[in-house]
C-alpha cells in the first residue's frame, strides 16, 4: 500500500500495519488529504486520495500506516478471539429455538452460507435463505408486532453486521434477531419499542457504526486496544451497545471477555 511520485495518487485501505489516525495529525511524510473524509466512514477497500504537498520534496514511496485497515480487515473473528480465552458460555434458549439454532449452524457449515428460521410465539417455525455467504434476505411475516424471533447464522463468526440491527429496527414484525457462529458464539439482539421508519433505523445504525469505528480508532491510536482485538470485528459489538445505551434495543453475547473489551472501548 504505497502512495509514491510527486503528483500523489490514490491508498487503498486493505491491510493493517501500526494504528495511523488522521485525528492525531500522523498523516503520511509530505502528503494531505485531497478532500475531507470523515475518518470514521473509511473502511475495507475505500479509495483515499492523497497528493503531496507542493515543496514536499523529492518524491517518496509512503506507507499509510491506517486504522481503517485495522478496523475494515477481518484477519480474525470475534469467535475466534472468545473461543482463544475459552470464553464461549453454553445458552440455554428453549427447545424450538434451540432447533432452529441447529438448523442454520448445520446447514450453514455444509455450504458456507446464511441461513435463518423464523420462530413465531406458537412455536410454528419457519426456514428460508441459503443464497449468499453473507447476507441473508428476511421475508415479510402476517404475525403480530414484535412476536416474530430470526435465527441466522454467521459463517463469519461475527456480532451482529449493520444489516441485520436495521432489518430488526425497521421491520414491525420481528422483535429479536439471534445470530449463530459456527463455533458456538451466540449473540441476540431485541428490539425495545416499536419499529423505527426506515429512514431512522439507517440513520441510527449508521450513526453507531461510525461511532463504534471511531470509537476503536482513538483507542488503537493510543495504543489502548491490541491490534488483533480490533481486527476481531469488535466494532460490530461496539455498535449494539451502542444502540442498547440509546434504549433502541437489549443486547446479549454469550463471551464476556468480548463484552469487556467492547466496554473498555465505550468508557
Ligand atoms: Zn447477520
């Protein structure tokens, strides 16, 4: 990742080296930014301008040392980190949530790919998805406000991505969404009140992703957070406590040592 020549050119924020924060005025030897950014909203693969400033100097190669990479890369999942300190607390959820967790972890580690089963308060269920790796599509449910609870799985062993917090803010039908690692992590958000109009659901997820990244760059640039916590999507978990603090919604892992680490982020 290198931005070199004396017209200056373009970084691309795909891997993680020492945390850089534009904040902090530590910017690349001889470089600006072409146009402000707002820092929280880079991430994973976004095109950052740079030019050299004029009497820079003979033309260099930079490294851009970024907390973006660090925050965007994946290199290691929350579940990986919990499983690492032995972190990973059995939930006890009820029998018919209980087969639906098995269902999505099973047919997801077959093939890799999301799958939910919505679990009404009658007990009914129902199983749709397995088209993508990464993303599942909720179908409309006729149930009453708030009754309906998603289980999904993470292939990912992530928290909850931003997609999922806006379909459960948004969606009058559905009251709690429940994403599954493959290795055991749980984590359950619900919504409290009634459902947010599309619009406000955005800008609330929104609002907290950014906070979160943010949040998680100042710590990194002060060298408060190790860089492979923060490469263990803890933004993700950030985020949802962050919606908690708002009221919006409740929010349970089933690893502490994940919690802490997201609450340390949030003091
Ligand atoms: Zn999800």
């Amino acid at each position: 990742m290198r931005v070199g020549g004396g017209e200056g050119g373009t970084v691309r924020i795909a891997r993680a080296a020492v945390p850089w924060s534009p904040h902090r005025g530590l910017r690349p030897p001889g470089c600006r930014m072409r146009r402000a950014r707002r820092w929280s909203r880079l991430s994973l693969d976004d095109e950052i301008p740079w030019e050299l400033r004029i009497n820079a100097g003979r033309p260099k190669a930079y490294r851009i040392d970024c907390v973006g990479d660090v925050i965007g890369s994946k290199a290691m999942r929350s579940e990986e980190l919990a499983a690492l300190a032995g972190d990973i607390k059995p939930v006890d959820l009820g029998p018919v949530h209980h087969r639906a967790r098995d269902e999505v972890v099973r047919l997801g580690k077959a093939t890799g790919k999301e799958y939910g089963v919505a679990v009404f308060v009658d007990g009914r269920i129902l199983s749709f998805g397995g088209d993508h790796e990464n993303r599942i599509d909720v179908p409309p449910f006729d149930a009453p406000p708030g009754s309906v609870t998603i289980h999904h799985n993470h292939p990912s062993g992530d928290s909850f991505s931003r997609a999922d917090l806006r379909v459960l803010l948004e969606r009058p039908d559905l009251g709690r969404i429940d994403a599954h690692g493959h290795e055991g992590l749980w984590a359950s958000c619900e919504r409290v009140g009634g459902s947010l109009t599309k619009q406000n659901a955005i800008l609330a997820v929104e609002d907290a992703a950014s906070q979160a990244r943010s949040l998680i760059a100042k710590k990194l640039g002060r060298h408060e957070l190790a860089e492979e916590v923060a490469r263990a999507s803890l933004w993700q978990v950030v985020m949802s406590l962050l919606l908690e603090r708002q009221g919006v919604l409740r929010y349970a892992l089933n690893a502490e040592s994940i919690i802490l680490l997201a609450r340390q982020v949030l003091k």
